[in-house]
C-alpha cells in the first residue's frame, strides 16, 4: 500500500466528531461513466482502426501493451481529464480506466509514463495522415448509419484556424504578429448534414504558427470532398469559411469541384460603394425607429486577383446598444448560390457556430496540450483529442430526450463520467456499485441502455 494511503487528514472542527480524510479504499475510481463509451468505441472502431495503421518497431517479446490498449489509455484519458502521459503514474492501477483497456481492474496495469512518452514520438508522418484519414472514415462511417432512413441531401463542410500558444522549444513554434504569441495554427474542420444545427469534428491538422490560411486547405478539401462522396454519393456539398479563405485558387477549385461555397470577405473601398445606397437607409431607418435597422441586397464584383466576376451579398446594418451611439456594421459574403441575400446571411451565420466546436475540443479536451518538442508528436496529440471528440459527439447522439442530449462535453465529463465508483471482479463478473445518493442515476442508467447495455 502506497505511504500516503495510510496516512490521513483531520479536520476537528467541522461536526461534533472530528472528521478524519483516509486515502486507503482499494479498487475505487472517479470515472465510473467511463464505461458508457466504450460501446460507442466498439460501434465506430474508432480507437481499432487508428491502431490498425501504427506501424510497431519494438521488440514482440518485451511488448506488454499493445498499440490498441496505449491508443485506448490515451484517448478515454482524454476524455476523462487527463490530457498528459504524466498522469499515467496516477492512473496505472485505476480499475475503470483498465476496464476501458480490456484488461483486469483488479489484476492489471497501464502503460507507464515513459512508454506513452516512447509511444507519441515514434509516430512518423504518412503514419499520422492514415490516422487522420482513419478518423475520418470513422465519423462518416457512423454518421452514415445513423442517416440509413434518410440520407442527406446536403453536406456542410465548415473550416476554421485557432491559435495554439507554445511556451517552449516547440518544433515549428512561430510568433504570429495577429496573435501576439508564439504558437501553432491548427486547422479545424467539421461537417454538418442538411437543416441540422450540429456539426461534427472530422479534421485536425496542426500548422506552424505563421501558416497561410490555404497551408493544408486544399490538401483537406480535396479528400474530405472524395470520402463524402463515397459515404454520401448523391450529396450536394457546401464550404462555409472566414474571410481568410476566400482566396481566388480556392474559389476557383471549388467551382470546377461543383461545390458551393459561402465566404465573407473583408470590407474595402469598393464594397462600401456598393452598399453605401443601402446603408444610407438603414440609418435613416434607425433615427426614425431608434432600433437596430438591417437591409440586404447583392451586386456583381470582382477583385484585382480574380478571373471573372462573381456574386457578392453585402448587409447595411446600424446596431444600437443601450448608452452608446448608433454605429454602422456592414458585412459582405461572395457565394455562389442561389438564394435570396438574406437567405446567403442566414447560410453564413451557421458557420459561426464553429467557435464553441474549438471551445470544447480545446478547452475541455485540452487540444492545445502541445507541449512536445517534436512536431508530429504535438500532431498526433491533436489527432487523439479529435479521436475523443468524435467519440463524445457519437456518444451524444445516442443519448435519450430529456437526459444530456446538446450538453457540452465538460458537462457530459461533470455529470456521467466523473462518478465515483467502486469497482468488484469476481469469477463471473464485474460489479460496479456507485453512490445511491448519486443525483443523475436514472438518467445513467437510461444512457447506459440506449448505448447497448442490457437490463438486469
């Protein structure tokens, strides 16, 4: 038994007998819920397939855990809150976490420190691509047995960069002026089917701090485009991105691709002049209601870089908030669908939506944990966060109405994964017996049913 285990804390003042702290339970864990993935795990063959394409080059007879079993620890680590090897040291003997490996909770043992740290910086790139495209695979794969009755008719493939910060001697850490720090730019892409407001992480790729906005757009486009396709033949695909995006070679790939495209595009002299006979209404729309005043409306441009013109939708908005002045807010959007200007702006608002996406899979799956000093290891990390992403999304939509279904992923992590629990194996079985005081118990034990356990 570890020296701590036998020590313990007192506090003599809080009731009418001193209350004494014991780190001395066996066989308990903080992460009961764990076990509601990994059905969802089985379904996808999520954790199986990125194993599949790891190439292994240690010795066979000193191999005591397999790349299926160290991708696992990582990834459901991940998702519990550990998003460091480090704490593997902590973790090693945790029941729930071995049950989630396969392995004994009360006989078994994790990878240690050192070999995830061995592990992550033996990944080499075309490695790290067949893991991107396994992913990939994964989430269409799943979200196309889940649209079996109704296949889409649209798919929304949605880009957006995000600054990683380094502090370190991070390989192709950069200082990057915009951000005012050094750092990483990965890139992140979801898609999104139809009507459906949710979108679904599908890419990470991780680019050095000064990267161009197409570094790897193109590259990411191009497959994602042909994997859609084969899950989804008969789909008509829609990009959605900032203004950094809209480049004239990727307009022009994507026309020739036949996919629709929906980019805004920053403000200058001659869009102004295009608006400024709409914007003068709005304003005097705005003195006579004294509310925010919008109009819409779509002329032809063409910028200095283009070969021809193309569709530009602008928005003449004056915004109004409670003890400041009026203040103009005009928007400009180049597509090439057909709708009204409205409907352009509503189609364009949806792809804001990717900001808390980049919230969850960084601040709760810790994403920009990329504190290696190696390149492709910091990638590799961004390729598990995105594995428990898209576990987490997959596990979502499995829920039942009225339990967590639309929650955030450290809501998920609070309320059904984080529990205590302690853990019994016997010759027949493994019992895990929760606090009866625990406050979402039936919604538990919904969820665990409708992931495929079954009712004793």
């Amino acid at each position: 038994m570890p020296e701590f285990a036998r020590q313990s804390v007192l506090f003599p003042d809080i009731y009418s007998k001193p209350v004494v702290a014991t780190f001395a339970s066996e066989r308990t864990s903080t992460d009961g819920g764990s076990v509601l993935l990994l059905p969802i795990d089985r379904q996808m063959k999520l954790t199986e397939s990125l194993a599949a394409v790891m190439d292994d080059r240690r010795q066979a007879g000193k191999v005591e855990h397999d790349l299926l079993e160290l991708v696992r620890q990582r990834v459901f680590g991940i998702v519990n809150g550990y998003p460091d090897g480090n704490d593997a040291a902590r973790l090693a003997r945790d029941p729930m976490a071995l049950l989630a490996c396969e392995r004994s909770p009360e006989t078994g043992t994790l990878a240690s420190q050192p070999t995830l740290s061995r592990f992550e910086n033996a990944r080499r790139p075309r490695t790290l691509l067949a893991m991107a495209g396994q992913l990939a695979r994964g989430v269409l794969a799943y979200q196309q047995r889940q649209r079996r009755q109704r296949p889409p008719r649209l798919v929304r493939i949605d880009f957006d960069p995000t600054c990683d910060p380094t502090y370190g001697q991070q390989e192709f850490s950069v200082f990057n002026g915009f951000y005012d720090t050094s750092c990483y730019l990965p890139l992140l892409v979801t898609v999104s089917f139809d009507q459906e407001a949710e979108k679904f992480l599908v890419a990470a790729v991780l680019r050095p701090g000064n990267a161009d906005a197409l570094d790897g757009t193109l590259a990411v486009l191009r497959r994602l485009a042909e994997l859609v396709r084969e899950y989804f033949p008969k789909v008509r695909l829609r990009m959605r991105a900032d203004s950094a995006f809209c480049r004239p070679l990727l307009l022009e790939v994507l026309e020739a691709a036949g996919i629709e495209y929906v980019f805004s595009i920053a403000s200058n002299a001659v869009l102004q002049r295009a608006s400024m006979k709409l914007m003068k209404q709005a304003r005097r729309r705005q003195r006579r209601t004294k509310r925010k005043a919008t109009l819409y409306g779509e002329s032809r441009y063409q910028a200095g870089s283009w070969s021809s013109q193309r569709r530009l939708v602008y928005k003449a908005e004056v915004v109004v908030h409670p003890g400041r002045e009026a203040r103009d807010n005009d928007r400009y959007v180049v597509t090439n669908l057909r709708r009204s200007a409205r409907g352009v702006f509503e189609e364009y608002h949806g792809h804001h939506d990717m900001e808390n996406r980049i919230k969850e899979i960084k601040c709760d799956l810790r994403m920009d944990r990329t504190s290696c000093e190696s390149f492709a290891a910091n990638q590799l990390r961004v390729l598990l966060a995105l594995a428990a992403a898209a576990l987490l999304q997959a596990f979502q939509q499995k829920l039942p109405a009225g339990t967590f279904r639309g929650a955030q992923m450290a809501t998920l992590r609070e309320r059904l994964f984080k529990r205590a629990v302690q853990v019994k194996e016997s010759a027949r079985r493994v019992l895990l017996n929760f606090s009866v005081h625990y406050p979402w118990q039936e919604a538990w034990c919904q969820i665990a049913l409708a992931v495929g356990a079954a009712s004793g």
